[in-house]
C-alpha cells in the first residue's frame, strides 16, 4: 500500500519535470522550425537583399520585404504615439487621483478591451475608423484616400495597445513604495509634482519597458490590421496611403503560397522575422520589469 | 504658488479626459457591433449551416462556424490544462521557492504569451506538413492550445503564487506524499483555474490568425478531427469580404454574437476572480 504511493509520487513528479523541460524548449523549437523553413529562400538571396529589396513579384521570384517592413514600422509607430499619452494620464489618474470606485469601474473596463478579439476590432475599424478617415479628415490634406489607410491601421492599433499599456503602466507606477510619494507630499509638492519630479523619474524605465511590450505586440497584430489598412504592397507615401504590414501580408497569402516555389519560404522568413523581434523585445522588456517588480519589494 | 495648482489643475483635466476617452471607446466599439449586428440577428443564424448560395446572401447561418470554435476550444482546452495545471503545480509546490527553473519556466512563458498568434499559425502549418496532416480541426486544436497555453499557465500560476504555504506544509507533514498534497491543493485552487480557463477560452475563441491556416473553412459541421473545421471569426472575416449587403450584414450579426460571448467571458472570469479575493482574505 505503501509502495504504491510512493510510486505513484515519483512517476507524477518526473512527468512534471518532463513537462517543464519540454515548455522551456517550446520557444525554441518555434524559431528553428520556422528558420528551417525559411532556409531555402536564405539560399536563394542574402538576407540582405530580401530586408531591403522593394520589389515583391512572387511570380517572378522577387521577395523583396521592404514596404512590409516599413508599413509594420509605420502603423506602430502611429499607435504607440496615440496610445502612449492617452494611457500614461489614464495610469497616472488611476494611480494617484482615482477614489477606489473608479479603480473598480476601470478593471472591467480595461479587462473587456483586452479580451475584445482582433476581428472585432477590424469590423469596427472598417465601419468606424475607415470612413471616418476617407470623408471627414483625409479631404483635408489629400485629393483622395480610400480610407484603408496607415492611419487607420495605427488608430485602430493603439485602442488595441491601450489595455496592456494601461495594466502595465499602472503596476510599473504601484511598485513606487508609498514612502518615496509620501514625503514628497509631506514637504509641501502637489500631487502633480510628485508625479511629475518622483513617480514618473523613478519608473522611467518602467515606462521604456512598457513602450516595448506594447510596440511588439503591435508589430504582430493581423486580423485586425488586415482589415483596415487597404493591403497594397507599395511603401506608403502619407499616412492616407494604403499599407501592407508584414502579419497581413502572411495572413493574405496562405493559400497559395504552396503552389509556388520559394514563396512559402519566403513568408515563412516573414513569420521567423516576427518571431525574432519580438522575442528580443519581449525578452529585454520583461527582464527590466520583473527587475522592477523585485526591486521595492522584499 | 497660483502656478503650481494650476498646471495640477490642466493635467489633471486632462486624465480625466484621456480616462473617459478609454471608457468612450470601449462602449463605441461594443455599441456599433451590437447596433449594426443586431437587427441581422435571427435564429437562423445560430441553427441553420449555410446553404447553398450562402455567400451570395441565400440562406443560412453560422452553426457551422459556432460548432467548429466550439470543438476547437474544447481540444484546446484539454491539451492547455493537461501540460499547464502540472506546469503551475510542480513549479510552486515541488520546486523549492527562489528555484532557477521556476523562474526560468515563468520567464519563457511570459515571452510565449507575446507571441502573435499569426506566428502560431505558421508555426502550427510548418509543423502540420511535417506530420503531414491537413487543414483540419486537428490542426486548428493544437495551434489554439499553443496560443492559450501560456494565458492559462500565466493566469493559473498568479493564483497559486498567493496561496498560503500553511497548507501544503500541514499536508505534507500528515505525511501525504507531495502528489496527495497536489490533489488537496488542486481542489483550493478550483476559483483560479475556472478563471484562467475561461481566460483562455476568451482569447481563443476570438482567434482568427492562428487557426486560418491549420484549421482550414468548411460550411460542414466537421464529423471527425481530420476534416477542415469553420471558425467565429474567420467566418466573420469572410462574410465580410464579401461585396453582397445581405452577407454583411450577417457578418456584423456574426460579430455581434462573438462580441457577446466575449462580454459573458470576460464578465464570469472577472467575477470568479474577484470571489477568490474574498475568500482569501
């Protein structure tokens, strides 16, 4: 009887174990079997060349991923300067102004725009944001724009961004010990003051890692992104300009990319490309906020 | 003097606005989905597979769709809870506490769960033709399973962080081996896995990059793993590429039934997390 537990103890823990070394060796089985796949291509053409290349001719054997890269750059880019501030105040506000009903009303608030799926987002951006940008701001500034624009893509990404830079930025600002706030209040500053001389110094790199994160995740948003930017595979000359990120461009292609030589190598380089920034961003921003996460808290 | 309370004054006007713009949107987004999807909403929808002529606006509905996300969360569901509830349980209560593996098993989790999901789905398709299966319900089960694996091992292990260690200490020294302490402390944990599964049901349900290449479309409902099985927002993708008005329109309905699921999910999970923190304090 006694045995029996005691086996079943020592089978139980080494499958654990088992388990444990197999999710660690996940990450890295992802990017050899994607850079495996994308061997062939690699042969082809130096890598180079693919990254800077404009021309995309799959018939003709042309994989050039530059607009992809630059229109993956530019929708970010758009979005994290339009969720950067809106989020920043909104942290700040729940941090140190709030009363604790607000905080309650926000949790809900933040949990449902992160949980809202990325098709619904491009449904609502392709009924909201799209028109929105083709009638009432691009006559403004251009002859004419669809709407399927670099905008609305990075409009549409930065209300997708805007919950994990919420949560994240409103945990860099917790880790603050009260202490630190407190005297400074106690010597006579304002509440914005602190903010501004205390909070905001002491969680600079909090608010770097948070920029980081967000922006990754930004970088390999699909559906959502697929669905508003036009898909045109030229490098956009204004932000009213069509674009052709790198997720929508994998997305848009998968069918046929088995009937042609070297294209599913070549998007598959797209994918391993990805997945290797992303690692990288995702890894340094995680490290500094875990770091900061241990710093205060003993 | 006067300066200082009046630059508090502006930033503070302007958190307010910029925290009301967030709550703005929220409700801007839900209610242009439920008001444009709404009115295309009848029960055909939810019973009826498409017909034929479907996509040119005939009849039918998205059961095809509803059942295919269904079967894929369901396959999904048992393979993330098989390797991440052991994952959770051995990382907090067999391995000592500042345990290198622990930290190294968090950490890669952590990166994981940035993985877009489109890189998933390559992944997955990559994979696929190396077994050499499919577009199939299959395929579609094990690239969700990989997208909500580190959701649910991320929210599971927060849950199980804080469980005081008394427990497993007063276990153990009643002379349970550790896999009995595991069973008791499984069972106190119950609150925090129910919410990181409905978590993870959230996200996968909504996916559409992942399973657009593994999962493959069908107007059928799929008879076994090996057929192609439709998914929710692939058939809300596809519904709305197309130029007829009717099939938009089902496209927003269908969008309209997501978005609602979505809301019960995410309401239930916050509500089961927040009955946890009751009892725990």
């Amino acid at each position: 009887m006694r045995y029996i537990r005691v086996v079943k103890d020592r089978t139980a823990r080494h499958l654990m174990l088992g388990i444990a070394l197999f999710s660690l060796l996940l990450l890295l089985v992802i990017g050899i079997t994607l850079l495996f796949k994308a061997l062939p291509i690699m042969r082809e053409k130096s890598l180079g060349t693919l990254l800077t290349s404009g021309n995309w001719k799959p018939f003709k054997g042309d994989f050039g991923f530059y607009p992809f890269i630059i229109s993956t750059l530019y929708v970010s880019a758009i979005a994290i300067i339009i969720a950067l501030p809106l989020s920043l105040l909104t942290s700040i506000y729940l941090n140190t102004y709030a009363t604790k009903g607000i905080r309650k009303i926000f949790e809900p608030v933040i949990d449902l725009l992160s949980g809202i799926p990325p098709v619904i987002y491009g449904v609502w951006g392709s009924l909201a944001i799209v028109p929105l940008i083709a009638e009432k701001i691009s006559p403004h500034f251009v002859e004419f724009s669809s709407g399927y624009s670099v905008l609305a893509g990075g409009l549409v990404l930065a209300i997708m961004i805007l919950p994990l830079l919420v949560s994240i930025l409103t945990e860099v600002f917790r880790s603050i010990p009260k202490e630190m706030t407190d005297a400074s209040l106690a010597m006579g500053a304002t509440k914005w003051q602190t903010v501004k001389k205390v909070i905001l110094r002491k969680s600079l790199t909090g608010i770097i890692a948070a920029i980081v994160l967000s922006v990754s995740r930004a970088f390999g948003e699909t559906i959502a992104v697929l669905m508003v930017c036009g898909n045109i595979p030229l490098i956009p000359k204004s932000v009213f300009d069509a674009c052709y990120p790198l997720p929508a461009l994998i997305a848009n292609n998968y069918g046929e990319m088995m009937s042609m030589p070297g294209y599913e190598s070549a998007l598959m380089l797209g994918a391993f490309l990805l997945f290797f920034i992303i690692l990288i961003f995702n890894a340094v921003s995680r490290l500094t906020l875990n770091q900061i996460e241990n710093r205060y808290s003993l | 003097m006067k300066a200082k309370k009046t630059e508090e004054l502006i930033f503070k006007t302007f958190m307010i606005i910029s925290s009301i713009i967030i709550i703005s949107i929220l409700f801007y987004i839900i209610g242009t989905i439920i008001y444009k999807g709404l009115p295309a909403l009848d029960i055909d929808m939810l019973t009826k597979i498409p017909g034929g002529g479907f996509f040119l606006g005939k009849e039918g509905g998205v059961l095809n769709a509803i059942v295919g996300s269904l079967y894929i969360i369901l396959g999904s569901l048992v393979i993330g809870l098989a390797i991440s509830v052991p994952l959770v349980i051995y990382i907090n209560f067999y391995l000592p506490k500042k345990s290198w593996l622990a930290t190294l098993v968090r950490f890669s989790f952590d990166i994981l769960f940035g993985v877009p999901s489109i890189v998933y789905g390559a992944f997955g398709f990559a994979l696929m033709i190396f077994l050499g299966i499919r577009a199939s319900l299959l395929g579609g089960i094990i690239a969700i399973a990989l997208l909500i694996m580190p959701i649910m091992m991320r929210s599971f292990d927060e849950v199980a962080k804080l469980l005081s260690r008394d427990l497993p200490d007063a276990l153990l020294s009643l002379g349970a081996t550790r896999y009995e302490m595991a069973k008791v402390i499984i069972k106190q944990l119950m609150p925090g896995l129910v919410t990181a599964i409905l978590l993870s049901v959230g996200r996968g349900i909504g996916d559409a990059a992942a399973v657009l290449f593994t999962a493959g479309y069908t107007d059928n409902i799929p008879t076994s793993l090996g057929q192609p099985a439709a998914t929710l927002p692939l058939s809300i993708f596809f519904q709305l590429g197309s130029p007829v008005e009717e099939v938009q329109n089902r496209a927003y309905a269908s969008a309209a039934i997501l978005t609602l699921v979505i809301l019960i999910l995410s309401l239930s999970a916050r509500y089961f997390s927040s009955k946890y923190q009751k009892n725990k304090i």
